[in-house]
C-alpha cells in the first residue's frame, strides 16, 4: 500500500508543470542592463570643465556624460595636499554607485584619471560595463623620482611642490600619492575584468607611447589604439576623435543608446 501510494504521489509530482516549482533565481545569462551614462574622471592638476566639450559631442549621440572634479582640483574646496589617491578612489566609487541606480555605467579616464578608471572599475564588475581611457598613465618612473618619492615627507620642508611634465605645480606628497597609484593601477590590469579601450597620442610626451604600450598592450580585455594626438586634446576635431572612439566602442555590443548622431 504504501509503496503504491508512493509511484502515485511520484507520477503526479512528474505531470506538474516545471514552472509551478520555478524560484527566483537569475539565468547565468541574465545581465544588469546598460544605460547610456559615462562617467569621466579628469588627470592629475585637471579639471572637469576642460572636457565640457566632448560632453556636447557625446550627448549627440545619446550619451549622458557625469562631469566632476576630484577632491583638490577644479571647483573642489580641498587642497590638493589634503588628500591622498584612495580619497579620489573613493570619491569615483561613490559617483558610480550613485549613477549606477538604473543599470552599469561606462568609465572615461584621462592620464591619472585612466588609472583611477582601471581601480576603482575592477572592483565594481557589475556596475561598469566599459573602461576607455586616453593618455592613461602608465609610465616607467625614474629611480630619481622614486628617491625623491621616498623622501618626500623629509624634502617637503625644503621643497614642497614639484613640476610635473605638464607644467604644473604640485605638493610633493601628491607625487608619492601617484607613485603609489601608478603601481597599484599596473597590478590590476593584470588581471583587468572590465572591456577596455586603451587610447593613446603618439605625440604624447608627458606618458610616451612606446612606456603604455608596454605596460597596456595583451593585457586582458584591453585594446590598444593610437591616435595622431598629444597627452590632451589640443583641438575640436582631437576631441571629436576621441568622442568618435568613445561612441563606436561601447555602442555595439554593450546595449548603450549611443548609437546614432541626434
């Protein structure tokens, strides 16, 4: 008897349809969906608004750039010597958790903003979709900049800035801040996650091409490009080639509306 009961009760768990016992949880195919905002984080000494033009070049095509300043720079009512790389680490992170809301976000970085853009979007993989970057910072430091790295909280009382190859001022403790990021920045691309887009000026003097392409070529998921440009765009049309390289890049395969001019 009981083991008629049990085919029985076997035979009709069999006939009810599969999707009675379906759960909640997510296809291994399912993905967050895209959405058309790039968030743009700005070099060392830069600004946002230095890339307000490109913004009106990519909203053409649908895309929705998030402009802002890292603590210490711009319109930022800190001192550049009152924070140190992890605060602008944090500082991206949470731009990204706020614009992330309704789907992944892409990531622009320009030189040191480049290597912020590999950081901080590693360790987010299910709210950044693309990283593309132009003149990232990638470079070989001299042992002469390493001692003086070193030193810094000595020689800041006899030299307390330094001229970086743009030609601006900096604290000497920013420098050692950007050693250390630098060197973090190459440790994560070794195993980069993130689909990337590496772009680069074959004029670029302040990161020579021939020290990112070593550092950035065959990484994983990179793609290396030059461009006929220097570290910074130094005319509309170079911005719109970057634009042009933004668009066509995370347009066809990432699901984003940046698709087609306005």
């Amino acid at each position: 008897m009981n083991k008629a009961f049990t085919i029985i009760l076997a035979i009709i768990f069999f006939m009810i349809p599969s999707t009675v016992f379906s759960t909640t949880q997510l296809s291994p195919d399912t993905k967050r969906p895209v959405t058309n905002k790039i968030i743009l984080i700005h070099g060392l000494s830069g600004e946002s608004s230095g890339w307000i033009s490109m913004k009106d070049m990519l909203a053409e095509y649908g895309c929705e750039v998030v402009l802002f300043d890292l603590s210490g720079h711009g319109s930022s009512q800190q001192e550049l010597s009152d924070v140190s790389w992890k605060d602008w680490a944090r500082q991206v992170q949470e731009v990204i958790d706020t614009q992330s809301q309704d789907g992944k976000v892409s990531i622009f970085g320009h030189s040191m903003g480049g290597l912020l853009a590999y950081i901080v979007g590693n360790q987010d993989m299910d709210k950044v979709e693309n990283i593309v970057t132009f003149g990232a910072a990638f470079q070989n430091i001299s042992l002469k900049d390493k001692i003086i790295i070193y030193l810094s909280p000595i020689l800041k009382y006899i030299k307390p800035t330094y001229e970086i190859s743009s030609g601006h001022t900096i604290p000497l403790t920013t420098l050692r801040d950007f050693l250390y990021l630098n060197t973090s920045a190459k440790s994560v691309i070794k195993t980069n996650q993130i689909r990337s887009l590496a772009l680069h000026g074959r004029q670029d003097t302040s990161v020579p091409v021939d020290e990112a392409r070593f550092h950035l070529e065959g990484r994983p998921n990179i793609s290396f490009k030059v461009l006929e440009q220097s570290h910074y765009p130094s005319s509309e049309d170079d911005f719109r080639e970057i634009a042009d390289q933004i668009r066509n890049f995370i347009s066809p395969d990432s699901g984003t509306v940046c698709k087609e001019k306005l």
